[in-house]
C-alpha cells in the first residue's frame, strides 16, 4: 500500500533515499518522481510512465552546485541562472550515467521555486520530475487522479490538493541563448 502525506516528511526522504518512485508537488504541476542517480528507481519510472525510449526525464535541483552530480558544466547553464528557480526546464550537454541521458548526451534540468520542495532535494540529492500521466496522456492534476492511474504502483503521494499550473517551458542551449521547444509556464526573452 502506498504512503499517504501532506508534506515532504522524513518518511518521503527515507522512500527516496531507499529507490522509492512516487508523487510530488512541484510549483508548476504534479510530477512522478524519485532519486536522479537512482538507476533502478528512474529504470522503474520510465516503465510505470510507459516512456519512450531514448527521452530523458527532467531533473530538479535545488542549487547550482548538483549541476556537477549531473556531469554539467555551470558556465553552459548560465543562460537559465536569471529564470531559476522558476519554471524553465534547460536542456543542457551532459555526460551523466547513460541511465539518465539515455544516450542523448543532454538532461533537461530545473531549479522549482517552491522552498519546501528545494529543502527535500537538499536532503536527497537530484530528483527525477515527469508528469503524472502515462505518455501521451493529460497529467494528472491532483493525487486522486495520479491513483486512478498508478494505484499502488508507486510508493508514496504528497497531496497538497489539486494543482492545476502549467507546465514548465522547455528550452535547448543553441549558441548560448535559450531556445524554446515547448512554452510553459516562464516566458523567454
């Protein structure tokens, strides 16, 4: 049976840290998440997810230096410094495990700003954030939606009641600017 909260308790950071894959809050939308360089815990989000092959998760941190746990240098992700924390998701090059770049050489990475979120990936390091939704799918905007799909299937939920932001604007690195790929939540300019 999956564990039910209000908040990122102790037992969140114990399921975690243990290879735990659940629910979070994020300051945009709900997202199925678990530790970043978990390598069995992101393995096991990408088939509850039904991901396709070959497309990496997006990775929240909590500060510019777990850019160096993610094999990324900080002068090529200065362009998003100005939107972070915020809702802009950077995707940068990258030599980190093949497990998370699946072989992309590049991992989209974010800094939320929602402190207590922040606080929780100081505790665990890098988190893994997609949306609650198997692909293709409408994300789920609260944890009664994410159970109609996920069930027991995921360790834990975190219900702060419904959300119902946007997601966060994705962005590639072209020639030092910021390009968008998809528009969210953060305007570009």
């Amino acid at each position: 049976m999956a564990y039910i909260t209000q908040s990122f308790d102790d037992e969140i950071v114990r399921l975690l840290n243990n290879g735990g894959v659940g629910l979070l809050p994020s300051d945009t939308i709900y997202g199925l998440s678990c530790r970043a360089l978990g390598e069995v815990a992101v393995e096991r989000l990408h088939k509850l997810k039904d991901r396709s092959a070959g497309k990496p998760f997006i990775i929240l941190i909590s500060n510019i230096k777990m850019l160096d746990l993610l094999s990324i240098s900080k002068s090529q992700a200065e362009p998003a410094f100005k939107y972070w924390p915020g809702a802009l998701s950077a995707i940068l090059e990258s030599k980190a495990p093949k497990f998370l770049t699946l072989n992309t050489n590049s991992l989209a990475v974010r800094m939320p700003n929602q402190p207590d979120l922040l606080k929780l990936i100081d505790k665990v390091g890098p988190i893994v954030s997609t949306s609650a939704n198997l692909e293709g799918g409408k994300p789920a905007q609260s944890v009664a939606e994410a159970k109609s799909i996920f069930a027991d299937k995921l360790d834990f939920y975190v219900d702060v009641g419904p959300l119902d932001g946007s997601q966060s604007t994705l962005a590639a690195l072209k020639d030092g600017r910021l390009e968008v790929i998809r528009q969210g939540a953060v305007r570009i300019n």
